[in-house]
C-alpha cells in the first residue's frame, strides 16, 4: 500500500522529522494519527515499513522516556524548592496571583477565598477576605527528587553483630568527637 497518495500528511517531506520531534518530546503517535486525520494502523505501518523509518521511531522513543525523566525532574525540583516568601509582600500579606512566577503558580494544590463580615442582618459589615494557600506536598517532593539523584537510599538493613576491631574503631571516633 503506497501511503503517500492517501494521506496527505504523509505527502510533507518533514513528515518523519516532524514526527519524531513530536514523538521526542512527549507526544504520541494516536495524537498524531487523529490530528494528520491519518488511521492509527496506517501511520503504523508507515512507520514500520520501512527500515530506515523503524529505527528512527525507535529512537524517538527512546529519546521520549529520557524526556520523561527529565520533565518529571524538573517538576520535583520545582515543588521541592517553592518559598512561600515567593507569594506573600513584606508585610505577609498574599500578593495577587498573576505576578507569582510560572513554577510556583504551577505547585498550588489549592486555594480557597472567603468572604468574611462582622455582625449579623442589617447590621453585618464586609471585613475582607480569609486567604488560605495550600501547595503540593514539599517534602515529599524533596524525598522524590532525592531518590532519583540517589542522595539517600531505602536501605533499611541494621547491622546487628560487630567485630572487636569495629567496635575498638567506632569507640575510638567517639573518643575523638567528645
């Protein structure tokens, strides 16, 4: 079957390159089966009828999964070192939404708005507003980032028993730390 003729997506000359540039950084071939208006079986074996084509999907995925890594690492970085003094003035007071910086808008879990007043009927008063922030868990973005740097380990083994010469050697170092 000569794809080509068919489809005209597949007509562009930049149709692998664009391909693989979309396949690299995230993207799926059904995203774009459905926007190229090309079958997913056909853009299929388009890609895997041709060797030369094969190989360079191949490696567009493999490309794809070190993306992946280094987005999701980027997303732990960010949440791990988000300030709350990057949202609040001088004087503690939240700053309006639009002038936090992109990654920090990004880390908000969530935010509620409360009216408040004082009194009751007629007589109630507006006194502002109750701003509570919440962001995603720090910490244990932190631990996440961390494990993947392989800063610490899950290493949970306890060494019980210990030699003489160990032990004279771990007595030694305390003596020296006092």
């Amino acid at each position: 079957m000569e794809f080509k003729h068919v489809y005209p997506a597949l007509q562009d000359e930049d149709c692998m390159m664009k391909l693989t540039d979309h396949v690299t950084t995230g993207g799926s071939v059904t995203e774009l089966a459905k926007l190229w208006e090309v079958p997913y079986r056909v853009l299929i074996r388009f890609l895997r009828g041709d060797p030369i084509r094969s190989r360079q999907y191949d490696e567009a995925l493999a490309d794809r999964k070190e993306w992946v890594v280094e987005r999701l690492l980027t997303e732990l970085r960010s949440i791990s070192c988000v300030a709350m003094t990057q949202v609040i003035d001088k004087d503690g007071a939240l700053l309006p939404t639009d002038s936090w910086p992109d990654d920090v808008k990004s880390n908000l879990k969530k935010m509620v708005v409360v009216e408040t007043f004082e009194g009751a009927g007629e007589d109630r008063t507006w006194t502002g507003y109750l701003k509570t922030i919440e962001f995603h868990d720090k910490l244990k973005a932190i631990d996440m980032y961390g494990k993947q740097l392989k800063m610490w380990s899950d290493d949970k083994t306890i060494k019980v028993g210990m030699t003489y010469e160990e032990l004279l050697t771990a007595s030694r170092s305390i003596d020296k730390n006092e």
